[in-house]
C-alpha cells in the first residue's frame, strides 16, 4: 500500500532560493567555480559583541527553556527598539520572538486565517508568502506591479483587490526582491483604503528597515498612518541588520489578542526560540549600531557598481532600488537573445553555462525578471556580470 500523504503538502513547493542554493553548492562539491547571486545572506561575520554576549550567555549557563514567546529582557529590548527607531509603544503581552522572522510569519497566517479567506499579496513578493496562505487554508489574491511603478501598488489596485473574504495584506518594504520601498506619503494612501475595510489585518514584513538608502526616511504603515496600530503586526529580525541569519531569531509586535493566538501556535511548535540566540539578540539591539552602518554603505556601494554593469549587458534592464540587497532586473531581452522562453529556463542556462547561480524572478510572482543577491563580495559580482556577457556574446 502506497503511503498517502495530508493535501497540505501538495498546496505548496520548496523555496526556489534554497533550490537554487542546494544546486549551486552541488555543482562546486563536483569542483565547478560556480559564483552564486542566489541567497539572501550577508557576507560579513556576525558582529563581535554580539557573539561575546553569546558566549557569555554559554558560560553563564542559559542553555534551559525560556517563556515560549521569549526572554523577558529580550523582548524590553524590541519594545525599546520599536520605541526608538519607530516611534511605537508596546506592552510585553504585545511581543513574541520567534526562529526567525519566518517562523513569525508562518504563526501569524495560521492565527488569522480559516479555510478560503483571502491573503492580498503585492507581486513581487517574498517567495514564502503564498505557501504559507496556503498552507493556513487561506487564498493568496496578487496584485501585479510593474517597474513603472517601481513595483508597488497603487490605492486604486488595493481597493479592487479587497472583497468580503479579504482578511490579510503583506506589505514588504524595502521589498525582498525588488529593492523598492514605499514613501509615507504612498502607505498613507494605503492606509485611506484599508480603514475602509476593517476586517483586514496588515502584515508588515520590516525585515529590511535598516538596509535602506533612499532619499525618504523609512516609514512603515503604522507611521504613515497612525489609526491602523490596532490590526497591524510588524514583523522583523535580526538576520539581516545584524548578519545573524544562522541564528534564527525574529520577532512580531501588534495586538495583543493576534500575538497571544501566534504564541499559543508557538508553544506548540517550536517552543521558545534558542536561549543564546536570544540572549545574542538583545546585545544586538542594545548595543552599538556602527556596524549596521558599515554593513549599509557596503551593501549601497556594490549596488551602485552591479546596477551600472547590468544595464551595460544587452538585453537587460535595472532599475536602481532603495535598499536591501538585491537587484530585480527586467531580462526579457536577454531572453529572447538567448533563446529561452521563460526566465527558469534562463537561469538553468546561467548556472549551467555561465556557472552562475541566481533565482527567477517567476519565484517572486514576476515572470521575465531574475533576483541577484549582492550580499557578497565585488570580486563575484563583477565575476558574475563577466560571465553573463561571455555568454551573451557567445
């Protein structure tokens, strides 16, 4: 008898990146010199001082079971932070840590969505969104953007998406993959349609805050437009402001009632995250922040250098982002210089051909664009673009 596995797993498919990943790192274990564009990981160690405060926390032997949803101190430390940096208040029953911001994204859909209701989530997306939706029994509704407008929507395009069943909105900004970030004075207008529409809970997904260049200071919904405090859950990490990705640390903040559903997931799950993750988590937001700065001038600087060499590859054009790490080229050009009908088969060419490994934007909900990570260092990166050109040049 054939084993039978839930309908769930059949709704979903694994993270494109993590294939992408597991590929390129096949080929270089054959000895290949493959350059990878694909993970959305900082190359720099993790800081120092937040490594001591683990190491302490070792030797003072916090290796036991913390509160489900976290340490108090850790979470002192995110309502501190979220007060500081965001101007926001938050009582200890308003905040959960978790492993990793995934893991708070994953609580929340299972928290919030019954069977059909529906999940509105602007493409490109994180590649993670929908599964997830799915995988709660949720709907996912997209809305498609174009690099015209800077792959955001606009109050028009969130307006005609929303129905009865409409109960969750993502919101991603600076945006995993497309670089962009919404101004103020846009998730204002955002927020004038969804106060129409209180059934809808937003997810702000603020992984890449302090990544970000932009002439606009950062700004989440929240700020823009106060009245939504109630029904919004900010979700955030460590992993890419501190290059503590490895260590699986993220946390929501939002009402009380959503948080305190997500814990109860939680403690049925997971448990709490790891006790020296945590304890390394909050060196991290207490401690000094020069080295997010020197982590951000980095990162601006191999974008200004990457988004200038595409736009010198026929075939390929770049839109300069906000923050982040990655770049989200249009590359239907190349394409259709290369003879590929779809942008999977395009990037199966580059790593196969060109050895170079990057995720099709198809994976983000946009097809004819490829996501290229620039958490890495200047040598791959012009590397890479070399390879591309050798390629198209045949």
């Amino acid at each position: 008898m054939e084993l039978s596995l839930a309908q769930r797993v059949g709704r979903i498919k694994p993270s494109p990146t993590l294939a992408v990943t597991a590929k390129a790192a096949e080929l270089k274990a054959k000895g290949l010199d493959v350059l990878s564009l694909g993970a959305g990981e900082p190359d720099f160690d993790t800081p120092e001082h937040i490594k001591d405060a683990a190491r302490k926390a070792l030797d003072e032997g916090k290796t036991k079971y913390t509160p489900a949803t976290g340490t108090p101190s850790l979470k002192q430390a995110i309502i501190a932070k979220m007060k500081r940096d965001n101007g926001l208040e938050y009582s200890p029953k308003q905040v959960i840590a978790s492993v990793g911001g995934k893991q708070a994204c994953y609580n929340l859909c299972q928290a919030l969505l019954d069977d059909g209701d529906e999940a509105i989530i602007p493409a490109p997306y994180w590649v993670s969104y929908p599964d997830m939706v799915l995988l709660a029994g949720g709907k996912p509704v997209f809305i498609e953007t174009t690099a015209e407008a800077r792959f955001k929507i606009t109050p028009a395009q969130l307006e005609a998406a929303i129905t009865p069943r409409s109960k969750l909105l993502w919101l991603n900004s600076p945006s995993n993959p497309s670089g962009m970030a919404y101004t103020r004075a846009e998730l204002a207008a955002l927020g004038e349609v969804l106060l129409k529409h209180p059934q809808v809970v937003i997810a702000s997904d603020d992984m890449y805050e302090k990544i970000l260049w932009s002439v606009d200071p950062y700004s989440n919904i929240v700020n823009a437009c106060p009245a939504l405090y109630d029904r919004t859950v900010i979700i955030h990490a460590v992993s890419k402001t501190y290059s503590m990705t490895g260590w699986r640390l993220g946390w929501a903040c939002g009402p009380a009632k959503i948080i305190n559903a997500m814990g109860d997931i939680q403690s049925q799950s997971t448990s709490n995250p790891t006790s020296i993750a945590q304890y390394a988590a909050e060196a991290a937001l207490n401690g000094d922040q020069g080295c997010v700065t020197e982590m951000v001038a980095a990162f601006k600087a191999r974008h200004d250098a990457l988004v200038d060499a595409l736009n010198g590859i026929p075939g390929v054009r770049c839109l300069k982002g906000d923050g982040t790490f990655y770049v989200f080229p249009n590359v239907e050009g190349l394409m259709a210089r290369l003879g590929c009908k779809t942008d999977l088969e395009l990037s199966d060419l580059l790593l196969d051909k060109a050895l170079v490994a990057v995720v099709p934007g198809s994976a983000f909900g946009t097809p004819g664009h490829l996501r290229l990570s620039f958490a890495t260092s200047d040598q791959v990166l012009k590397g890479s673009v070399e390879r591309i050109k050798a390629l198209v040049a045949g």
